[in-house]
C-alpha cells in the first residue's frame, strides 16, 4: 500500500510538473505571438517612413529643380538687362554722333 501511495504521489508530482511545463509552453508561444505581431508593426513603420523618406526626396528633387531653374532665369535676365543697357549706350552714343553731324552740317 505504502508503495501504492509512493507510485500515485510521484503520478501526482510528474502531472503537475506536465502541467507547469505546458503552461510555459503555452506562455512562451503567447510571448512569441506577441513579439511576432511586433514586430510586424515595426515593420510597417519602417516601410511608411522608407516611403515617407522616398517622397521628401522626390520633393527635394523637385525644389533643387526649381531652383536651377530660376538660377538660369536670373542669369538670362541679367544677360537681357546687360544687353539692354549696352544697346542704350550705344543709342546715346550713336545720338550724340548724329547731333554733332547736325551741327556740322
């Protein structure tokens, strides 16, 4: 009997040690669902910033453009205003010749 109760105790012993063991099975596969999920969240936040990065660098692209653009419009107006400039020199200058021919003539 004594060992009837022995083998029925150490029955008792091992099912509860199976059962602690499958509740940290069942804990750790909870942890792993939850780490998974995660970083899966993780995930897509770093492909929204990657697509977020990816836009503002179109959108730099698009000022820097615009800004070489108007670079090259100041330098053609600079250009004009130059030329503008001389051919009114030239103009004055050009007058003047024919007004000193006026007084000769």
């Amino acid at each position: 009997l004594a060992e009837e109760k022995k083998k029925v105790e150490e029955s008792a012993v091992l099912e509860l040690t199976l059962a602690d063991e499958k509740r940290n099975v069942e804990e750790s596969a909870a942890r792993e669902r939850s780490l998974r999920e995660e970083l899966s969240e993780e995930k897509k936040k770093v492909e929204e910033l990657a697509a977020r990065e990816q836009s503002l660098l179109d959108e730099l692209a698009e000022e820097k453009k615009k800004v070489e653009e108007s670079a090259v419009l100041e330098l053609t107006l600079a250009d004009e205003k130059r030329n503008v400039e001389e051919s009114a020199a030239r103009e004055r200058s050009l007058r003047e010749e024919l007004s000193e021919e006026k007084k000769k003539v």
